[in-house]
C-alpha cells in the first residue's frame, strides 16, 4: 500500500477517534474542531494519492459526518459528562419532585371548597386570603370586588379558580 494512503487511513482514524472522546471528554470543542481539521487533512491526503481516493474520501466525510454529529446529539445526555452538562437531575431528585408533585395535587385537591376573601379586584385574577394565605386566584363568571366572600371552586394546572360564597 502507499504511504499516501497509510497516512489518509491514519488521520481519518485520528479523526473518527477524537471525536468519540470529544462525547465522553467534552473540551469546549476542541477535539471536535481538532477531529474536523484531521477529517479536512485525510481527504487532502487521499487527493494527493489519487483523484478516485479523494472522491471517495470527500463522500465519506460529507456524508458521514452530520451522521456522526446526530449520533452525538443523541448519545450525550447518556454520558456521565453530558449528564453534567444538561444538569439533568439525579434519580433520586427526580423521584423526589414526582412525589411532591403528588402532594401538591393532593393540596390542591383539599382545598376545593375552602373559603376565604378577596382582597384585590378580581378581574378575573387577583389575591384572596383563604385559609389565613394569600394566594393570587382566578374569578370564574365574572369580576369580584375587594372584601367579598369566595369559595374555591376548583384547582386546574395549580390555577385556583373562585366564585363568590
């Protein structure tokens, strides 16, 4: 085999290398830019050993390459690294706010026919004191004027709805 071609094959493989670690090492882009410049640097090397090489090389590598940036895009949120990078919650975090999410529907379903005050306009939305809180609310059927008695009609979307009592 040529040494043209040894050196293409070398530096193509450097290429497709680095931009592995570049998914499990992020460096803000240089082993990918690094990656790009070998890719760049292989098809030249190929040109130089012959016009069939060079094509095929380019067609590889325009080919291959949004390829391998989509297969990037999908496989980093998987890595340790990536996991870092989105900051995507632990496990045992995620578990943590679906219970509480839990316990917030549970709330919100208890408080459905508490009653309470308005204390701004409520045109439809405002504050009202229920229970001792003041919490912003949602008038159904129309304004409701400061210092009316409401009732909670429903909670939809942590949106509490009232009504005059």
């Amino acid at each position: 085999m040529e040494p043209l071609l040894l050196w293409g094959f070398a530096l193509m493989g450097a290429a497709l290398l680095l931009f592995v670690v570049e998914l499990f090492l992020p460096s803000g882009g240089v082993l990918g830019f690094i990656s790009a410049a070998l890719a760049v640097a292989s098809v030249i090397v190929f040109w130089r050993a012959g016009t069939w090489w060079g094509i095929g090389s380019a067609l590889f590598v325009l080919t291959s390459a949004p390829l391998a940036f989509n297969f990037a895009i999908k496989i980093m949120p998987n890595t340790p690294m990536g996991r870092r990078l989105i900051l995507s919650p632990e496990p045992e975090e995620a578990e943590r706010a679906a219970a509480e999410q839990v316990k917030s529907a549970e709330r919100a379903i208890a408080i459905v026919g508490a009653t309470g005050v308005a204390v701004t306009p409520l045109r439809p939305v405002g504050m009202a004191t229920i229970e001792g809180q003041r919490i912003e609310v949602l008038a159904e059927g129309g304004p409701i004027d400061p210092g009316t008695p409401v009732r909670i009609s429903s909670v939809v979307d942590n949106q509490v709805r009232v009504r005059p009592a």
